[in-house]
C-alpha cells in the first residue's frame, strides 16, 4: 500500500514538473522573438495616362523582424522592430517588370496585441492585431512615413527550451510612395501586404 503510494506521488510529481517545463516556454511571461516572412505585396500608385494600367510597387521580398513580448495569462503585448529590403515593381495585366538598378528599403516599428484563441498539447494558438509604423527610402524618390494595422494569427509550440513560430497576417497602410513622385494623372492607392512566416522566440 505504502509502495503504491509512492509511485502515485512520483508519478504525479513527474506530470508536474512536465506540464510546468512547458508552460515554462510557451507560457513564460518574457519572451524574446526573432522572425521572418515572404511579404506579398499590392498597390501602391497607379499610372492611368496611358491606354494600359500600371500598377507601381516595391517588389515582393523577405521581412526580418526582432521583438520583445510580454505575457499575462490569455493575452500578449508585443514590440517589434522591422527591416525590409526589395526593389521596384511594375506590372499590367499582361507584364510585369522588377527594376533591380532601384532599391526600396523599409524599416518598421510596430506594437502588436494578440489572444489566445486554443492551446493544446503545450502549443498555444493566438489571434494578434496592431498597428504599423513605416519608413521607406527608396532610390531616386521621396523618402515616405506610412501608417497601417495588421492582422493576423500565429502558432506556438515548444522546441527544445525554445519557442516555434509558425504566423500569417493580412496588413494595409497608405502608399509607400508620395504624390512628387508619381506623375499628373497617376493615382495613390493603398498598399496591401501578405506575410507568411516563422520564427524562434526565446523566453527569458
């Protein structure tokens, strides 16, 4: 009786301490986070002077982004630091040309606001929503400031002490282009993006 006591005990303090090592990574309460994502790109300003659209645009490319997260239970706030770098792009319906001679480069800050939707087997599912603060320098252009929001859901899971990154979000801001830049009877539009990513995080 007494021996089956015992392996109750270790048993239960066994589960213990795994359910409490993976709350520890996913969980913990400081987080350090290291991501980057393939960045669909739309919009941006339209040249309608001539009998074909053009739509002008930075061209699709990779974003990093280094950031700092805070937990409390359910609910996240998060910091992040962005840096993008592509080149121009233009396309119709039939065409599509990349200007690789000028280079468009976006630094990002943004503040991010998720939830927690599900967890699961010590993965966490969260939606996350926030605003978007951006710089854009591109080569023989205006230096422009835009401000958007994005939306969007990630996945959490355990690895190794660390943290897995698995996010997709939709995001929307003004045009990365000013009206010096384009010409008479061109036209501003708003600048979508599509962002498919990972990262690692590292709580502290």
């Amino acid at each position: 009786m007494r021996a089956a006591s015992i392996l109750t005990l270790t048993l239960g303090l066994v589960s213990a301490t795994a359910h409490a090592q993976v709350q520890s990574s996913v969980d913990r309460p400081w987080q350090l986070r290291f991501a980057a994502g393939w960045q669909d790109f739309s919009g941006g300003a339209e040249d309608t002077t001539t009998s074909v659209n053009i739509e002008v645009r930075p061209s699709n490319s990779i974003g990093f982004e280094l950031g700092l997260a805070r937990r409390w239970d359910a609910w996240e706030g998060r910091v992040d630091l962005g840096y993008a770098k592509g080149s121009l792009y233009a396309e119709t319906n039939d065409a599509a040309i990349k200007d690789k001679t000028t280079h468009s480069q976006r630094l990002r800050a943004a503040f991010t606001i998720a939830r927690r939707i599900v967890s699961f087997e010590g993965s966490r599912l969260q939606l996350e929503a926030g605003p978007t603060f951006d710089y854009w320098d591109t080569e023989t252009l205006s230096e422009r400031g835009s401000v958007g929001g994005r939306i969007g859901m990630s996945l959490l899971m355990p690895l190794g002490g660390m943290i897995l990154e698995n996010n997709v979000s939709f995001g929307i801001s003004s045009s990365p282009f000013s009206e010096n830049d384009i010409p008479a009877g061109a036209r501003m539009k708003t600048f979508t993006a599509i962002t498919v990513g990972v990262g690692l995080r590292l709580p502290l």
